[in-house]
C-alpha cells in the first residue's frame, strides 16, 4: 500500500510548494509539522539522518520500500510524475522544457532571504537565527558522527544573517525575480496558464512565489497597472480550493 509523508512547516515556503503539489495531484497524504522556530526541531538527530542538510521539507514515498526526498523542487517533480491522480505535467518535449525553465527560475529565487530582509523585526529574526546556529553548535559536539551535517547548518543560518544585510545581495536577488516576474507576465499574455490552458506544476510553484511576495511587500509586481497578467493570475490563483487546502499562508512566523 503507498503512503505519503510530509515533514514541514506551515510558514515555510519551500513546504507551501510540496502541499500545494500534493493537494493539486489530489492524493492523499499525511504530514508532520516539525518545529523550526521554538524546538528547532529540524536540528534533531533523527531528521537530520533523514534530511543531511536539516531543512525541511522532507518527503517520504512509501511502496514497499521507502524513497525520502529532500529538495522541494525536486519533490514536486516526483509527485508530478506519479500515475496516480490528476495530471500536473505537459505532453511535449518542448514544454517541458519550459516547464523546467519556469520552475527553476522560481526556485532560484532566493525567498528566505528576502524573508528575513524583509521581516518586520529585525531582532526576531536575529533571535531565531541565534538560536539556530548556537543549537547547531550544541548538537554537533553532542553527536559528533554528525558533526560536519550541524556545522553545514550553523554556516547557513551564519550566511542568512549576513546576506539580509548586504544590500547590493539583496538588490542582485530583486532584480532576477523582476526578471522572472517580467517572463511569466509574458508568458500569460498567451495562455491562462503559465504554460497553457491547463494547469501545471509551473502553476504551483509560481502560486507560492507570488503568495510570498505578497507577504513581502512588493506591490509593484503584482499591481494590475504594472502586471496585470500576474495581477489576474495571482487573484484566481487564491480562488482554487487547493490554495486553502494547502494551506498558503501570508503571516509572518511570531511564535
């Protein structure tokens, strides 16, 4: 019998994308909340022996043997490809190429980042940050067999604290999403879709990116007079079932 096990947060984006998959493929599936802000939770041994990098979300296809995937990315290509359920991928060669182009340029905007740039306080973040690369630090003298995976964690929440500041890193990450933003505009100038008149796992993707730059404060791409294809498509986005179900939030993390 298959089962389908999520490992994610509610706020986390890269988590909003696998629901967002599951709930469009219309399967059903089970999940458990770890706790990245209070318990730091995707520090504890036991995930980090299911996801070496400890961040989530982590997907667990069960069908006899058990497959984990890791990258959020990745685990929506692998829900799109399952037979069963409703279909997310195009039928052409060269659509699928577009497809993979539409996603990875959303996947190579660099959310988190801007996530924390953007918070509306600074100290919290920091404090959550802290906690993080200090627990970090803790664990990997606790458990030195994985000691390098706590030191790669701590070096990330390091990276994240510097780079939020940095303002020429963050105009560079703006710039590229207003470049991605500027072809999906284009691209639904043709179609009511990203890809077409049927919905698509560039559809998914690109609902959660737009979704966070909502919470993040850039109007200006999702204003009718500046995009108004992305304006439209945003709005009936929020419309579908899937993106209740689904659970994609615009709050910021306050516990």
């Amino acid at each position: 019998m298959t089962s389908l096990m999520l490992y994610h947060h509610p706020l986390s984006v890269c988590s909003m994308k696998v629901r967002l998959a599951l709930e469009e493929k219309g399967l059903a599936w089970s999940g458990r909340v770890i706790d990245i802000v209070k318990k730091q939770e995707q520090l504890a041994p036991w995930y980090l022996k299911l996801n070496p990098k400890g961040v989530i979300p982590t997907f667990e296809y069960r069908n006899g043997t058990t497959k984990v995937l890791t990258d959020s990315a990745h685990i929506i290509r692998f829900i799109a490809s399952l037979t069963e359920g409703n279909a997310l991928l195009p039928k052409t060669e060269s659509d699928n190429q577009l497809l993979d182009k539409l996603i990875n340029m959303a996947d190579d905007i660099d959310l988190q980042i801007l996530s924390y740039a953007r918070h509306p306080s600074m100290v919290k973040s920091e404090k959550i940050l802290n906690a993080r690369i200090t627990r970090s630090h803790l664990m990997a003298e606790k458990y030195p067999e994985l000691r390098d995976n706590y030191f790669v964690c701590a070096e990330r929440s390091e990276n994240n604290k510097t780079f939020r500041m940095d303002k020429k890193h963050i105009e560079d990450i703006e710039q590229s999403t207003l470049e991605a933003i500027t072809f999906a505009e284009a691209q639904l100038k043709k179609h009511s879709f990203l890809l077409g008149n049927t919905y698509t796992l560039a559809d998914v993707i690109w609902t959660v990116v737009l979704s966070r730059l909502d919470l993040l404060g850039f109007n200006t791409w999702l204003d009718k007079n500046n995009f108004p294809q992305i304006a439209s498509y945003y709005l009936k986005m929020q419309q579908r079932k899937s993106y209740t179900l689904a659970q994609i939030q615009n709050e910021w993390w306050d516990k």
